[in-house]
C-alpha cells in the first residue's frame, strides 16, 4: 500500500499555494460553523412541535435523542473515512446529507419525518467533527507559523461550541422576521449549505486518496489500560458536559414554555445562544491557564450553575421575568463550565493516548458523550411524565452534580 499525503506548503516561497490555504482554511470553518449550526437549529421549534402534533416531552425528547443514534452510528462506521479518501469528499457528503435533512424537515413535517430528519443530521456530525478538524489543522500548517498553533485551538473550539449557539439565534431571528418559523429557517440553511458546496470546490486538498484502497473497518475503540482512572475521569467529564448541554437544547424551549404560558421561539434561540457564547468566551480565556487551575474553574461554574437551575424551578412565585433571568444565568454559568470541562477533558484523553491508538481511544471518548446527550435527556422526558418540573430537574441536577465532581476530582489530579 502507498500513500502520498499533500506535500507540505511554504507561503512565504509560495504565496499563491498560501493563499489557498488561507481561503481554505476559513471557507472550512464557515463550513464546520453551518454544520455545527444545523444541529440546534430545530431546537427553539420543539415546543411549536409539540403545540402542532400535540406530543408529549417524553415523544420531543426521542426526536432529539434520535440525532445521537445517527451521531453513534456514523463516527463508529464513518468517521475515521477522510483518512482514506480525502477531506473534501466526505465534507461534501456531510453538507449533502445535512441538505436531505433540511428538506426532510420542510417536506416531510410529521412525527415520522421529524425522527428520519434528525437521524440523517446525526449521521453527518458523526463525520464532520473528525474531518473538519483534521482538515482545518493541516490547512493551518499550510499558510501559519508552528507557533501560532493556540489560535487553531481556539478556532476550533469556538466554530464547534459557538457553532452549536448560532443555530438557535438563526432560527430565532429568521422566525421572528420571515415567520413560517417551520419552514423558513431550513430555507436559509439549504442557502448557506450549497454556498458551502461552492467553496468547497475551491478549496485545495490536504490528504490524497489511499491508493490501493485499503479494506473497509469500523472505527475501534480502545481504552488505555494503564490510565484508566484518569480515562475514566475524562468520560464521565464529557458525559456530564453533554448531558447538560442536552437538557438546554432538548427541553429549553418546553421548561420556558410551561413557565411563560406560551412558547417565545426568539426567547428560546436567544437562551441558547448565549449558553454556548459564554462557553466560547470561557475556553478563551482559561485556555492559557494551567489544567489544574482549568478544573478549578469549570468546577466552580458547573455547580453555581447547576445550583441555579435546581433554585429557578423551585421559586414559583418568583416572577416570570426573574425566572427567565435565573434561567438564563443558570445557562450561562454551566455554558462556561461545561465548555472548558469538556476542553480538559479532550486535552486528558488526548495526552493519554498512544499516539498510534488516539483515534481509537478519542472514539471512546466521544461515544460516552454522545450517549450522554441522549440517554439522560430521555430520562428527564421520561421523569416528566410521572413528576413535576421542579423535582424532576432537581433530581437530575444532583445526579450530574455528582458526575462532575468525580469527573473534577480526577481531572485536578497530576497525571
């Protein structure tokens, strides 16, 4: 077997291969971004959802579930393919796929369609988060100095986090302004996918095919043995992270529903926008802390935040405003915290890994996650059924409470 990869780029001898780069390696962030954003983009509409079809939260949670499925599916059967055929190619099939999705929501509205829409998104994040990063590092090399590596970590961080917030302030706005918020915000994300499509043909490629190919596999999961503790802290760091992160992006929309008495779809995009905007902003600046003082720091906003949440539900003869800015914070802190838990917990599994498994032990890892974002959220829609709002929410934030302190108590250790 022989494998060429693209030779490495000199900007400075080379300034036209540079500069292809440069527009490539923005264009795939504009790209990593719209994808990102697709994921939450129904989110502020569950509520409408459940008001139109008259479902139940137990029924909206499955449908939001129902993206992990694809989520699992696609990084254990798919995510590891750009290896073998390109960067390119499989980033335009994840654009495809996500464009299947969104007219899947428009043409196809009911229960049924709901549950394959979500499904077909999940399929593409599964191959997106692994493609578009190694794709954005090696653009990178090609037109910046080694020693600005941060600004690619943050980057990064900030397209897949800040990502996530933007879909729902899209759908928000779009709402708010076009109205047919069912069918409207999909629209614009079938605009900003083909002008993805488009850039991404001009975009140079930075891994050439595997030729001969090599025989299809799935993508292994491995565990370092010798590290398990410290791996296992990592897991249950990204499990928790993803579960709450799950809960504000499957059940936001309803819990403020039941409060206000009638569903705000701006209200909702916004809350969840600045949920994840206040977890950029924290990976920025404690990214050049030491990783113990990160612990620290996620610790204390996870818990203020979780605190928060359990005592907005309780206060019912708090007025709605108060509630909302109680909610809000409640967002606000565990955006913060959770965000660079989760940035502490990639860098532990990472600096764990051999390097000859570490796309093996990172599938475990984001495997535990994407099972956190469903699993626990089911739960809650579970949990709803049978008990009231302020116990079930109660409950659910002491169980990820102690999640998290064994995460932080194993992650603050010194490796």
């Amino acid at each position: 077997m022989t494998y060429s990869p693209a030779p490495a780029t000199h900007p400075f001898r080379d300034p036209h291969t540079g500069n292809r780069h440069r527009f490539g390696y923005w264009a795939t962030a504009a790209i990593y971004l719209s994808l990102q954003a697709f994921t939450t983009v129904p989110s502020p509409l569950y509520a409408r959802y459940a008001e139109r079809d008259h479902l139940s939260p137990l029924v909206i949670t499955l449908v939001y579930a129902a993206y992990a499925v694809g989520v699992t599916v696609s990084l254990i059967c798919a995510g590891h393919l750009s290896d073998t055929f390109g960067r390119r190619p499989v980033l335009a099939a994840a654009l495809a796929v996500d464009a299947l999705s969104a007219v899947t929501f428009i043409a196809r509205p009911g229960l049924p369609g709901l549950f394959a829409a979500r499904v077909l998104c999940g399929l593409s994040v599964g191959v997106t988060a692994s493609t578009a990063t190694a794709y954005l590092g090696e653009l990178f090399a090609g037109h910046r100095l080694a020693g600005q590596a941060r600004n690619l970590a943050l980057l990064s961080t900030a397209v897949a986090i800040g990502g996530l917030g933007a879909g729902p302030l899209l759908t928000g706005l779009v709402a708010e302004v076009a109205g047919h918020s069912l069918v409207s915000p999909y629209l614009v994300m079938l605009v900003i996918f083909v002008a993805g499509f488009a850039a991404l043909l001009f975009a140079p490629e930075t891994r050439d095919r595997m030729v001969p190919r090599p025989a299809y596999h799935v993508q292994r999961v491995s565990v370092p043995h010798q590290h398990r503790r410290r791996y296992g802290a990592a897991l249950a760091g990204v499990a928790t992270v993803f579960a709450l992160f799950g809960l504000f992006v499957g059940l936001a929309g309803t819990i403020l529903g039941q409060r206000l008495g009638h569903i705000s779809i701006l209200l909702t995009g916004v809350l969840l926008f600045i949920v994840y905007a206040t977890g950029v902003a924290s990976v920025a600046i404690t990214i050049r802390l030491a990783q113990r003082r990160q612990t620290t720091a996620a610790g204390v906003l996870m818990i203020a935040g979780l605190a928060l949440l359990a005592l907005s539900v309780w206060l019912t003869s708090a007025p709605t405003a108060a509630f909302v800015v109680m909610f809000l914070c409640a967002g606000s802190l565990i955006g913060a915290g959770g965000s660079t838990l989760f940035t502490v917990s990639l860098a532990v599994v990472t600096g764990l890994s051999p390097k000859e498994r570490t796309a093996e032990t990172l599938a475990g890892f984001f495997l535990a996650g994407y099972v956190a974002l469903s699993a626990p959220v089911i739960g809650v829609g579970v949990a709803l059924q049978h008990f009231s709002l302020r116990s079930t929410l109660s409950c659910f934030a002491v169980l990820v409470g102690i999640t998290a302190c064994y995460a932080l108590a194993g992650l603050g250790r010194e490796s």
